[in-house]
C-alpha cells in the first residue's frame, strides 16, 4: 500500500472532521492519521482489510502444504 501526503491527516482533523476523512479513504484507499507529525494510525475500507487477511490465510494454506508435502514421510512414521 502506497502512501503519499495526499493521504495524511493530523489526528486533530481526523476528530474534528471524521466525514471528509472517511470520504478521502472511499476516494483515496486509505488514509494515515499522523500524531505529532508520526504515522500513527491506518484507517482503510472495512472490505479491503477483510481482503489482506483472506490473503493472508491463504498465504498461510500454501505454506501449509508445501510442508506437508515435504516432510510426509516424517509426518507418516510420527502417526504410527
């Protein structure tokens, strides 16, 4: 995920205006909330964190296989 100073705002704004930072994430992707001028936070659609963890998960079912693949005959002497 890219980040550029289009995307910034002060967490002050982010209090005091929470509608147009939410239409700026719809428009934008995503918004980063700076406190005293440090990233702190990440605020992105509800549907595209959902997406980066089914991701994630199938990252994770990949990673599975391909160990199981490799150590079967480890994981076969183990069930006996």
């Amino acid at each position: 995920m890219t980040v550029n100073t289009d995307n910034l705002v002060s967490i002050t704004e982010a209090n005091q205006n929470f509608s147009r930072v939410a239409r700026m994430v719809d428009e934008k992707g995503s918004v980063v909330i700076l406190k005293n001028n440090t990233p702190r936070y990440l605020l992105v659609e509800f549907n595209s964190a959902q997406k980066e963890q089914i991701a994630d998960d199938e990252d994770v079912m990949s990673i599975s296989k391909r160990l199981i693949a490799k150590n079967r005959k480890a994981y076969e002497v183990l069930a006996k």
